[in-house]
C-alpha cells in the first residue's frame, strides 16, 4: 500500500496552488505597476481587484452546474488563458489593456480553482485532499515569491509578470498532463448527507463560516508588510523570512493531512479556529522581530492546517463540488473586501483593534462551525486515506 499521494490528489493539489499562485500575487503587480510611472497607487490597485473580482464572480457562477460541466477542457481553458493574460500583461503599458489581460488571468485562476476544488470535494476524504492542496500551495510560494522578488528587480513591470508567465507554465504542464489521466470522482452515493445536500440551514452556515473566516484573514494577512515594518524588518531580510515561514506552513497542511477526519472534525476545525484568532491578535501586535517572526510563523501554521477542514466541512455537505466551489468564491471575495475593511479599521483605530475584532469573528466562527457540523453530521471513520493507491 503506496504512502504517495495518488493521481487525482495531485492534480487537485496542482490546480489549487495554480489557481491561487496566480491569482494571490496582489502585492507583486501593485508594486510593479506603480514602479512604472504610469499607474499610480489607486490604478494599479484597480487592476488587482479587478482581477481578484472576476475570479470570484467567474466562480460563483460556475458553482451550481459544476457537477454537470466537462472538467478536463474547463481545465485546458483556464491555463491557456493564464498564459496569455502574463503575456498580455508583459506586453501593454496602457489602463485599458492591462485591465483586460488582469480579467483573461481572473477567469483562469476562476476556472482551474472550481473544477480543482471539486474534484478534490468527491474523493473519499476531502479534509486530506484540501491539506495537501495547502501544502502544495504553501510549497508553490516557496517557489513563486523569491522568483517574483527578482522579477521586481528589473526594470518596469515586465519582470513580474515574465515569472507570472514561467509558474503559469512551470505547474500547468505537469497539471494537464495529469488531469488527462486522473479520474474525476463521482460523488459517492453512500454519503449520509447526500439526500440532505443543500438543505438551506447548513448551506447558509457553511457560507457564513467561509465568510468570516476569510474576513479575518484576508485582511490579517495583507497587514503583515506594514506590521513587520513597525519591528524594523522590511526588504531582503523580510522576503528570506517568510520562505521560512512558508515551510513552517506546509508542516499545518502536513499534520491536517495526517489527521484528516479519523477523530471527528470538530476538534481540529473548531480548536484551530480559536488558536488561530489568538495568534492573529498576537501576529498583530508583536513587540520585537523575534516575535513577529515566531508569530507570523505560528499564524502561517495555524492557516494551512485549518483552512482544509473549513473546504471539508463544504464537502461534506455536497461531494458533487457545488458548495466548495461557492465556498471557494467567498473564499476569494470576501479576503479581497477583508483587505479594505480592514484597512478602514488599522486607519483609524490601529492594528491592535484590528487584531482584537480578527479573534472575536474566528471564536464566533468556531461557534458556528461547531453547530453546522452537528447539523452536517460527523464524517465517518476515514479507514481510506487520500494518499492510497
């Protein structure tokens, strides 16, 4: 009995860390556009969001018939149009045209994402699935960021968007060439919540537990250059740190994985909501860089190995992949509008009351989580685990 990851856990992976690598590189093409000189502050953010809200309006309409569509060409479709949006992208200097080719990348993340993300929600353990996707996108940032930090140092924003094109390329070939021979599960037909799959109350419990979780950590995450900067840290030193925590994070998706559901998922969903919410107030407000960096670290740890069972929860109420998928758009939409809201909030009352609030919304959303699982039901005893063969 093989301990690898099968085929169709790689592809998921793959797809998942493909979807997000290119669609979580905000920070990157800001800075590089307004490197330019000719997008200001405002503008360059504009295509950012523009890029961020057609992923998540592309997925949110994809989600209901995803159990009907052809997935392998939805596939093919979104690599080939994130190679020509980095391309696109390499070659235009103007608002208008670097808008498009910032929407042609939005569908291709939108489209890889859903069809990766359900296929992961019909394996036979999808807490297993999802972790080692995070895992997978944890090791992709390994990859991606010190590429993107070089690709910052040449001239424009060609660079950028030139190592934007190499990762698109780097994980889409070996992505296709295994989804071409994956199977695309079914949903298993002896699920206990299958004749229940979308009865509203745990459907609309699902959905608030994605959108407050991503509240507090879309916009958690996006402070961390302007809270490493009040330690001191910035630059090179910065960059070469968060390699390190990036591994520390791969280490969460790693035990999620171990772990999947043969416990029961309450414990560790509901447990790792609660720690995450306090190492956010604690990432928030570090007093030195050796505690940013034990936080940052913690807090990296604590993501990757909760996020899975928050995508499992989804799976569990609906193996076809329409929730997760819908779970995946929240995902998207409500991080991007936990950026601006937060901002709001560290502007005027400061990154400690921003930390404060994070944690009440994850205990709140522990709470929650816990009663929709009752009502989802406990999985059954994982006695398959995702990585057999």
């Amino acid at each position: 009995m093989s301990r690898l990851p099968d085929r169709t856990t790689w592809t998921v992976s793959l797809g998942v860390a493909l979807g997000l690598g290119c669609g979580g590189v905000g920070p990157w093409i800001v800075g590089a556009l307004v490197g330019t000189g000719r997008f200001d502050l405002v503008n360059a953010s504009l295509m950012v969001t523009i890029e961020q809200m057609t992923m998540g309006a592309m997925m949110l309409v994809l989600a209901p018939a995803l159990h009907r569509l052809p997935r392998k060409p939805l596939l093919i479709a979104g690599v080939l149009l994130l190679l020509i949006a980095q391309g696109g992208s390499y070659g235009v200097n103007a608002l208008v045209g670097m808008a498009l080719a910032r929407t042609l990348s939005g569908a291709g993340s939108a489209l890889i994402y859903s069809v990766s993300t359900a296929m992961g929600a019909a394996t036979r353990d999808p807490d297993r699935t999802f972790a080692a996707a995070q895992g997978m996108t944890q090791l992709a940032a390994i990859i991606l960021n010190p590429m993107l930090g070089v690709g910052a140092e040449l001239p424009g924003h060609k660079g950028v968007f030139l190592v934007l094109g190499a990762f698109s390329l780097l994980i889409g070939l070996p992505f296709l060439w295994l989804a071409r021979e994956a199977p695309i599960p079914a949903p298993t037909a002896t699920r206990p919540t299958e004749r229940a799959a979308l009865a509203l109350p745990p459907l609309v419990g699902v959905l608030a537990v994605m959108t407050l979780f991503s509240l507090a950590t879309g916009g958690a995450w996006n402070f961390m250059e302007r809270v490493a900067a009040s330690v001191g840290l910035g630059g090179t030193r910065l960059g070469t740190g968060l390699i390190a925590s990036s591994v520390i994070g791969v280490l969460g998706s790693l035990l999620a994985n171990r772990l999947g559901t043969t416990r029961g998922r309450a414990i560790p969903l509901c447990g790792g909501l609660v720690l995450l919410g306090l190492t956010t107030l604690w990432f928030m407000t570090p007093g030195s860089p050796q505690q940013f960096w034990l936080a940052v670290s913690l807090w990296a740890f604590l993501l990757t190995f909760t996020t899975p069972y928050v995508f499992g929860l989804a799976a569990a109420l609906d193996p076809s992949g329409r929730v997760v998928a819908a779970t995946g758009t929240a995902y998207i939409i409500v991080s991007a509008a936990g950026v601006y809201l937060g901002a709001f909030i560290v502007a005027h009352a400061g990154l400690r009351l921003f930390g404060l609030l994070a944690l009440l919304v994850l205990a709140v959303t522990a709470a929650l989580a816990a009663g929709v699982n009752r009502m989802i039901g406990s999985p059954p005893r994982a006695l398959h685990p995702v990585h057999q063969s």
